[in-house]
C-alpha cells in the first residue's frame, strides 16, 4: 500500500496530495494535506522532498483521516485560503 491516500492534479498545475505520516498498520494514523506545486516534477537544482503540510489530521483508520481531508483537498478556494495563510502564495 502507498503513503499516498488520495492526489489530483489541479488546472494550473499543481498537485494536491493526502500523504500518511505514519507507518502502515501504525494507530494512531496521521495524515497531511499537501499542495506540491511542481506538480510533481523536480526543477534543475531541486533535491526530492515533500511540500510543507497545510492540515494534518489524526484517526483511528486511513478512511477515517482521508474523510477529514478530503473536504479541503476537493475544493479549490478552501486550498487557495490555505496556501494564503501558510504563506505558500
């Protein structure tokens, strides 16, 4: 299974991303929400990495952190206020 619970690319390019944190099978499961805005390709010069987390959430299941993201990751103004607020735009 992948760290990678849900992604989408959005119109202008990047990518947003439900990433577990913690290891599979692992309880609590912690979960972020990211916006990678390479939209998933490295720059020259740019080392590997994943992007600053704009929500994290715990649950007792990967559904259970996906459902509590999934609202935000869905709908394009709740990440514009996101990135706004973490200074990411």
């Amino acid at each position: 299974m992948t760290d990678i619970l849900y992604e989408r690319a959005l119109s202008s390019g990047p990518v947003v991303r439900v990433r577990r944190l913690s290891a599979e099978g692992q309880t609590p499961v912690r979960a972020a929400l990211e916006v990678d805005r390479r939209g998933g390709q490295l720059r020259p010069g740019q080392t590997a990495g994943n992007p600053p987390p704009l929500i994290e959430v715990e649950g007792t299941t990967d559904s259970d952190v996906l459902a509590k993201l999934l609202e935000h990751a869905m709908e394009d103004s709740d990440l514009a206020k996101l990135m706004r607020d973490h200074g990411l735009r």
